[in-house]
C-alpha cells in the first residue's frame, strides 16, 4: 500500500508556524493565535484591557466576542487567570468588546 502524500501535514505545520504564538481563551477554552484574542490584564484590582499587548504583568487572554468575555466572568475565570485575590469586574473588559463589534 501506498502511504498518503504528508502533503496535508505539512501545510498544517506550516501553519501552525505562521500563526506564532497561541493563547487560550478564558471564556470558551480554545486555543487561537495570540493575535485574535484581547490581552487583557489586572492594575491596581481592576481589569484593564491591553489591546496593544504592552502593559506589565500577568495577562489573560479572551476573544473579542462578547459571550466570551461573559462565560469568563461567570466562571471567574479572569480572577483565577490572573491570580486576583478578589473578584475582578468586567465591565472595562465588556465595553471594550461591544464597542468593537459596533465598530464592525
Ligand atoms: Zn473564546
């Protein structure tokens, strides 16, 4: 038997590498290139958003969907992502969101 043509797998690893660096999202879990998903980090106990990737710090990372950013506050997950001792709101986070996809 013929093995199949590694054609397939070696345009995924190239893609792979095009797409650099890969973060998880908070809300939903899945992974996607760094640069789909907002960076968003905590200053002085409140979610600050960091669209340009700079701001010190831990950073956690949610796409720019607002049923993500919603799953995350439910679960907590940006307080526990970024190690918050309290509770962390995310109004900033949300507002950032909706002011985008009216953007679009
Ligand atoms: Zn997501």
């Amino acid at each position: 038997m013929k093995r199949r043509a590694p054609r397939a797998a070696a345009l995924d690893s190239e893609t792979a590498r095009l797409e650099g660096p890969v973060r998880t999202c908070v809300g939903c879990r899945a992974r996607a290139a760094k640069s789909a998903l907002l960076r968003v980090v905590v200053a002085d106990g409140v979610l600050v958003v960091d669209p340009s990737g700079r701001l010190p710090g831990r950073g956690a990372s949610v796409h720019l969907d607002p049923d993500c950013v919603d799953l995350a506050e439910r679960r907590k997950a940006f307080a526990r992502a970024l190690r918050s001792a309290g509770p962390l709101d995310a109004a900033p986070v949300r507002d950032h969101v909706a002011g985008l996809s009216t953007t679009f």
